[in-house]
C-alpha cells in the first residue's frame, strides 16, 4: 500500500505593491509623410569612388602610353 506523502503547506503571498509605470515618451510627427534621414556619409562615400575611379583611368591611360 503506497504511502501517502504530505503535501507542502501553501504560502499566502501578499501583493508587492509596483512602482508606477513611467509616461509614455511622445512622439514628434514630421511635417511630412518621410522622416528626415542623415545621408552625408553617402556623399563622402560616392565623392571618395569618384576620386579612386578617376585616378584609376588616368593612370591605365598614363600607362597605355608606356607599356606595350
């Protein structure tokens, strides 16, 4: 006959009283339908392409001339 295992007493636990939940942060809307976006890195970026794909031909034209 199995036998019986004494169940732990149950804790009545109080509520812990909860720190009240902090504002919302609001919103600012933009005028427009778009965010603004910073894309200046982009600029710097294309400008620096630019610049290498410019020194690259100018030198393959520079050594067209010198290499047979």
């Amino acid at each position: 006959m199995p036998v019986p295992v004494a169940a732990a007493p149950s804790v009545a636990r109080t509520p812990t009283p909860e720190a009240p939940a902090p504002p919302a942060p609001t919103r600012e809307r933009a005028f427009n339908r778009f965010t603004a976006r910073d894309y200046t890195y982009v600029r710097r970026e294309l400008l620096r392409i630019v610049v290498l794909a410019t020194a690259i031909l100018i030198l393959i034209f520079i050594l067209s001339f010198f290499l047979p």
